[in-house]
C-alpha cells in the first residue's frame, strides 16, 4: 500500500490515491424499505415480517375442534334448509348504527312462582348464533318456592333444576354474550323480564313486533309457531318447547327479512339523529 493513504471520513476509512470508494448512507426511501412491522407491531430494521403462530397475536392459530355442544341441530337444518339463501347479517360498515358483531337469538323457559303459579321465574335460558350454533344453554336455579313447573310447555321438571347454575352467574354469562349485539326473540320483553335486565331498543328484533311478521296474523301479535310454519314451512313446539328450538326459529326469521328490517332500522335511527 505504498504511495497510499488512509484517511478518515465520518468515521469510515477511505483509501486515497486509489479508485475512490463512494459510501453513501441509506436514503430515506431505502430505510422506509428495509423497516417491517413484525407479529408484535414494533418496526424493526433487521428482522423479518415473520408471523407468530404461538403468541397471543397470532393470526394463523388452527381452529380448536368443535364440541358436540357447539354442532347445528338436526331441528335447525330443517329450519335453515327451508330458507333460499342464507343471508349474512348486514355488516357495521353499511349500517353505521349497528355493532361490528354478529347477531344472537335468546329464548328462555320459566316456571311459575307466586299465588297459584301465576308469576314468572327463569329456568332456562339458550341463545343460539347467526348459524344457530348454541352459545349458551342452562338451567337455572329458582330463587323460590316453585309452584308450578309448566312441564306441558316448559318442559322443566324438578330434576332439571336440582344441580342448576346460579341465577347471578347466568344473568352474568346472558350480560356479556349480549352486549353490543343485535338480539333477537320473539316477546323478548318477557325474556329480559325474567334476566331483571334490558337491552338497547334499537339493537333488538323481535319477531313479535315487526310489521311483516304481524301480516300473518292481521295484525296482531302472531304466535312463533305460527310465524315459523307459514315463513319457514316448518312446524315446532308441537310437545314441550324448547328455548334451543325456539331461539334457532326466531333467528330463521330474521334472517328472512334481515336485508328490509335493518333498512328500515336504519331510517328509523336517521330520524332521530
């Protein structure tokens, strides 16, 4: 190296007298190339954009088994087979009122408490998702005295109710499934009668109450089972009922008409606003 020297230059050594070596620092454009975002969120000029699939942020986690809970029920694929597509529920970004979660159907069955059995009391309560998948089907513990079971349509007995959950604990679990949800019944103010809870009014459907449900009965209240074999051509509650049954038809239901009941959902809310 005679004849040659080295200088420095911001640190970086360039050999003088010999062809000039040219360093140049990264442009922005480069740098803004080089950043990645890894599976954590944090920008990171020398690691990969590599996907956790064992951290809590995984994206590509498989899908744990479903249980035998969690399966339709032979009764919903008749209901289901019944409808000519099967509409998914508007989402949040075209009606700007409703949640970004889906729909639930709730339905529950009571017992009779009080002078001759006349009051209501929960004793089971189901709801059911847009694809009447069970969320949630229990039995409830009576904080009184029962006078009357209601077995012809309740289809409670005694032995239901012996090793039943916890009224707190249920009205609980029904609070969180719910929230921020479209719920939808038949006569639900009875439903959220016995949970000693409410809903927001522009998130509930109740088949009960809607305009077409109600051409099916002159306009008046129309029965569920009257509703489910003139729109769905299926019959129900031909013996005891069933919450799990019943919460699967309301959802049938709504799923008939969801498209014209959100619309008209939605201009009812822009009258208000």
């Amino acid at each position: 190296m005679s004849g040659k020297k080295e200088t420095k230059i911001n640190n970086k050594k360039i050999l003088i007298g010999s062809v000039p070596i040219i360093q140049r620092s990264p442009s922005s454009k480069q740098l803004n190339k080089s950043t990645v975002t890894n599976a954590n969120g944090l920008k990171d000029g020398h690691q990969t954009n590599k996907i956790d699939t064992h951290g809590p942020l995984a994206t590509n986690k498989p899908s744990p088994a479903k249980t035998s809970r969690n399966q339709v029920s032979a009764n919903w694929n008749s209901v289901a087979g019944s409808l000519k597509s099967q509409r998914t529920i508007p989402s949040a970004k075209k009606i700007g009122f409703l949640p970004k979660s889906s729909a639930i159907a709730l339905d529950c069955e009571m017992v009779g408490i009080g002078p001759n059995g006349k009051d209501h009391m929960l004793a089971r309560v189901s709801i059911v998702n847009e694809r009447g998948e069970i969320i949630m089907d229990k039995y409830v513990k009576p904080t009184m005295p029962v006078i009357d079971y209601r077995t012809q349509y309740s289809g409670i007995t005694p032995l239901h109710l012996e090793d039943a959950a916890n009224f707190a604990d249920v009205q609980a679990e029904v609070s969180r499934i719910k929230f921020n949800r479209i719920l939808v019944g038949h006569a639900l103010h009875n439903d959220l009668k016995v949970l000693k809870m409410e809903h927001p009014k522009r998130l509930i459907r109740d088949t009960s109450t809607y305009k077409k449900c109600r051409e099916f009965s002159e306009g008046r209240s129309p029965s569920l089972r009257l509703l489910t074999n003139c729109i769905l051509n299926y019959d129900i509650q031909t013996g005891a009922h069933c919450s799990v049954e019943d919460a699967q038809a309301t959802m049938a239901i709504y799923k008939k008409f969801s498209r014209s009941w959100e619309k008209s959902m939605q201009k009812a809310m822009e009258r208000y606003l």
